[in-house]
C-alpha cells in the first residue's frame, strides 16, 4: 500500500503546497493528491489556488505520481477538463490521474446555474466522462443534453491516457461508479464501513480496479494541539452530509457549524500525536485491498507532521512488522 500526502488548496497558498510536495517527495511519501476547491470550506481556512495550474508546477518540481480531484460539467467544461488532462498527461507520462466527481454547491455554482439533485448531477458526471473518454481517445465530439460540444477535437494527446476515477463517498455511488470508473477513492472510516464501499465497487464491475483512500485526521505534537487544530481548521467539515452538499459560501458553512462543539471534533475527527497509533487502523486498509492510502493532516502544522511520517517510515522501513516499530 502506498502513501500519498494531501495537497490541501483550501487550507494553504499554492506555494506552501509546493514547498509541502517537495517536503513530502524528501520524507518518502509516494505520492501526492490534490483537493480542487474554488472556495473554501471555511473562513478560517482562507484559501482556494487553481488545482490545474498548481498541479503542473508541483509535478515539475518533483518525481511522484499526482491524483486529484475534479467535477465536471458546471464549473468545467468537460472539453476543457479533457484538454487539461490531456495537457499535464503529456508532460508527465504515466505519473498523473485524475478522480471525476459530481461536486459540491460550495464550488459549482459560482456560475449562477441552478444546483441539481444529486441524481441528476451524477448523470451529468456520466455525460462529463463520456465526453472526456473520446476526446481523450482522439474523436471529434459532438453532444447534446446536460452537457452540449460543438465539433471539439483534442490536438495535444498523451501518449499514455491518464486513469479516470470516480470520487464517492456513499456505499451507492461507488457500487454505481465500478461500471465506468478506471479506478475508485473514497473516504476512510471504520473498516466494516470502508469495505462495503469497496465490495460495492467490485460488484458493481470494478473488480481489479484500483483503489485510494482519503484519511482525514488531526496531527499535534501535544493531544491538545491536534484538537485545537481540528477545531480550528475541520468542524465545518462535520456539517451533516445533506445539508453540507447545498451550502454555497464559506460564510454558510460558518454558520451552519455554530453549534459543533469541541466534544463533536474530537468524537469525529481522529486526534493523532503519533503515527504508530495508527498501525492496525492501516494494516485493515491494506487487508481490504486499499493500493494507495492518502494522509490528510487536517491541522496547520504541514511541515512538522511532514517530518514525523519520515521518521514513522524509516521506523517501518526497519523493522519487520508491516507500519510498526
């Protein structure tokens, strides 16, 4: 199972990211995953870079493979996603993928169309991907529906087309996403959880596909520290799902967690000073047949987090137990 650090746009200007991807390259991560956000979550967190146009410089700068997350079809033409994928593909060959997903009010409707139902936004992503798979594949496109293209012909192709994922978080959307997704990523949780959404997947025909998994949590040098920094930075986050989907601004995700108390961060948010605590958690992940596990250090504290997963890693490297000392 491979290890991917988390390039929070939300949380950090683009050129502390990129200082924090060729951190994580020195510390031994394997590689590195991207959020795509036009705001942010929260007031607090404060920033919101281009993911595209980050993404290229980050993977100039170092050798690891990229992923990111993106959502067709409001916000992006899916043409344009294609021309992007197609572009940064064949700069980085074999070193870039890129997870399709249906998207969050928060960053979709700055366009000032309306905010389809989630069932309507996922045929949307259906179309996005039909139309991203020809251009990709070298065919002139022409589509009419949700999504609409007019003679659109990519002229600067990879020579290696890059994997297409589906982003899901729900048991339903990932049994959905096997029959078109190249490969799934989903959030982490409870095991029992985390397989049934890759169960769902496999039945759903991506047996063999591989998969990422997000893990969210809160790194301090103190139990304190990764508390107030959960607090701080994340409680938007634990917004219930249905409401969060159809929040708009950061300012509604502010308001709406008004009452999240520091009791809630700390019963959803997993407080970490140290990585070995998290070895079994890890090792069930890997049983489940997890290939890559991405490491989101929610709390603001990249660089010392950074330097702790070199030296849990070299730890493992040493000894003879799988992500143990």
């Amino acid at each position: 199972m491979e290890f991917a650090y988390h390039a929070s746009h939300e949380q950090f200007s683009p050129s502390q990211l990129l200082r924090y991807a060729q951190l994580s390259e020195q510390a031994g991560f394997d590689a590195i995953h991207s959020s795509d956000h036009f705001h942010p979550w929260s007031e607090r967190q404060g920033q919101s870079g281009f993911a595209f146009a980050w993404i290229a410089a980050a993977m100039q700068s170092t050798g690891l493979p990229f992923s990111m997350v993106c959502a067709p079809g409001q916000r992006y033409h899916p043409a344009i996603v294609a021309q992007a994928i197609a572009t940064i593909g064949e700069m980085f060959p074999s070193r870039y993928s890129i997870e399709l997903g249906s998207g969050e009010a928060v960053n979709e409707c700055i366009t000032g169309e309306p905010w389809p139902e989630k069932d309507q936004r996922n045929q949307r992503l259906l179309e996005s991907v039909s139309i991203i798979r020809e251009l990709l594949d070298g065919r002139t496109v022409n589509a009419s529906g949700m999504i609409n293209v007019k003679d659109a012909t990519l002229y600067t192709r990879p020579s290696v087309i890059p994997p297409l994922f589906c982003a899901a978080i729900s048991e339903e959307t990932s049994g959905w996403a096997g029959s078109w997704a190249d490969g799934l990523i989903t959030t982490a949780g409870e095991p029992d959880e985390v397989a049934n959404k890759i169960n769902a997947f496999y039945n759903g025909g991506g047996k063999g596909k591989p998969i990422y998994l997000q893990f969210c949590f809160s790194y301090g040098e103190t139990t304190e520290e990764a508390i107030d920094g959960a607090y701080d930075q994340w409680r938007s986050n634990l917004v219930p799902v249905e409401i969060l989907a159809g929040l708009r601004t950061p300012q509604q995700f502010d308001k709406a967690a008004t009452d999240i108390s520091v009791e809630d961060v700390k019963k959803n948010i997993e407080i970490v000073t140290g990585l070995e605590s998290l070895a079994s958690l890890f090792n069930a992940y890997e049983k489940l047949g997890v290939d890559r596990l991405i490491l989101h250090n929610v709390n603001t504290n990249q660089e010392r987090f950074i330097s702790k997963f070199k030296s849990w890693k070299q730890g493992v490297s040493n000894s003879n137990k799988k992500f143990t000392y």
